[in-house]
C-alpha cells in the first residue's frame, strides 16, 4: 500500500463535497468543463470530463496528481 500524496489526502477528505457542490449549483459543470479543458488543450483533464457520471465518480481519483500536473505545467508554460 502506497502513502497518500497530499492531492491524494486533500482530495479524499474534500472532493467528494466540491463534486455534489458543483454538480448542485451548476448542473452542466462537466460539460463546461470539457468544453473548456478541450479549448484550452488539457487532454487528460478533457478526457476525465467526457466520462459519464458513474465512471468520473469511479476515476478522479485516479487521475488527479495527472491532472494537478497537467494544470501546473499548462500554468507554468502560458507565464514563459
């Protein structure tokens, strides 16, 4: 068994709520999501909101550090 990362430990304890958080104020949260992860060039973050409601649930998890990443090094690259 692996340790936790801090996304991980961050995400367990507070994702869960800022998901039905999200998905409660606004409704179309993934498909704007997708939208603009896709206009931006985010393909892992793209790819995790095209997935059904079910299979988001069952995967953020394991793609967050991806995602994180993937945002950090699009940050990092529009500041050069």
């Amino acid at each position: 068994m692996s340790i936790p990362t801090n996304n991980e430990s961050w995400l367990i304890s507070q994702g869960d709520r800022i998901i039905r958080l999200a998905y409660d104020v606004y409704r179309e949260f993934k498909q704007a999501g997708l939208a603009a992860f896709q206009a931006l060039g985010l393909p892992c973050a793209a790819a995790l909101f095209e997935l059904q409601d079910g299979l988001f649930e069952d995967r953020y998890l394991g793609v967050f550090d991806d995602v994180c990443n993937e945002l950090a090094n699009a940050q990092h690259s529009d500041a050069d």
